[in-house]
C-alpha cells in the first residue's frame, strides 16, 4: 500500500481540478455556480489573483504552480477612475491598485467602450463611464481616428479586435 504522502496526481487530474466554474463578468462581478460571488474580501482576493497564462487563457493564480481557470465576459479589470497628474494619466482599478495609463495599449471597440491594458500588460481593463470622462478632455480627432494626448505625446487609440 502507497504512503499517504506518495500520491502523485496526473496532469489530467491537475486540469479537472483547474476547472473552478467562477465567471467574471462584464460589470466586475464573479459568479459560480448561478451565482454571484458576494463575500468583499473573497472578492477582493479575485481579483488580486487574476492573471493570464503564457498562452493568453484568464486564470486565478496563487503562485508559479499553483493556478485554476476562470471565464472572462470582457476585460478582467474596470478602471472606476482616472486623474491627471501634470500631463499623466492614472487610474484606479477596481482590484484597489492605481497605476499609470498604458498609453500604447488604447484601444476602442465597435460600442465605443474603452480599454488598456493592465499589470505590466498581463491583463485588459475595461475604462468606466467616470474614468472615461476624466480622459476624455485629453482625447483629440486625428486624420486616423482619435488620440489621447498625455505624457508629451499624442497616443493613437487602436481599434479593439482590429
């Protein structure tokens, strides 16, 4: 008979195992199992754990090793709000991080919602109505589409899924 601490798990049970049913959706919330993930500090701990893998697939992610699978509907993160500082843009990220606009990453998709990217690039934030406006003064018409001027430049807003 094996030793209690002699099981290996196979990789294909690793991957059950990944599979958690959370859902995030499109306004930020987790669901699992029909419904909404409601405890705030559980929720919280969610979103600090989001990330992606390599290969693009959304996760919740412990450490190195250990991860699971989530389904994202949309961005991972919602910007609620964006300031100025001199000619900066920073938004504050409903994980309750701020960090500085990834200017490059803008985009903009066919419903006119706004987005960037996250964390160093790891992750996608939706920007908020609130956000949206505090950026808006700063975003110009240009012969190719729309620009946010910031940081001493005029950064090209792309478009999402082009």
């Amino acid at each position: 008979m094996p030793e209690r601490g002699d099981f290996q798990p196979t990789p294909e049970m690793i991957e059950r195992l990944r599979q958690t049913g959370i859902r995030l959706d499109r306004e930020g919330r987790f669901w699992h199992e029909g419904a909404v993930v409601t405890h705030r500090g559980f929720q919280r701990a969610l979103l600090r754990w989001l990330d992606r893998l390599d290969d693009g697939r959304p996760i919740l992610r412990l450490d190195e090793r250990r991860y699971a699978y989530v389904d994202v509907d949309d961005a991972e993160l919602l910007a609620l709000s964006a300031r100025w500082q001199g000619d900066r843009a920073f938004l504050s990220l409903n994980d309750e991080s701020e960090e500085e606009l990834d200017y490059a990453s803008l985009e903009v998709d066919a419903d006119n919602a706004l987005y960037c990217s996250a964390r160093g690039r790891r992750l996608t934030a939706r920007i908020t109505t609130p956000a949206y406006y505090a950026l808006a003064e700063r975003i110009e018409e240009t012969p190719g589409g729309f620009a946010l001027r910031a940081a001493g430049a005029a950064h090209a807003i792309g478009k999402r899924g082009a």
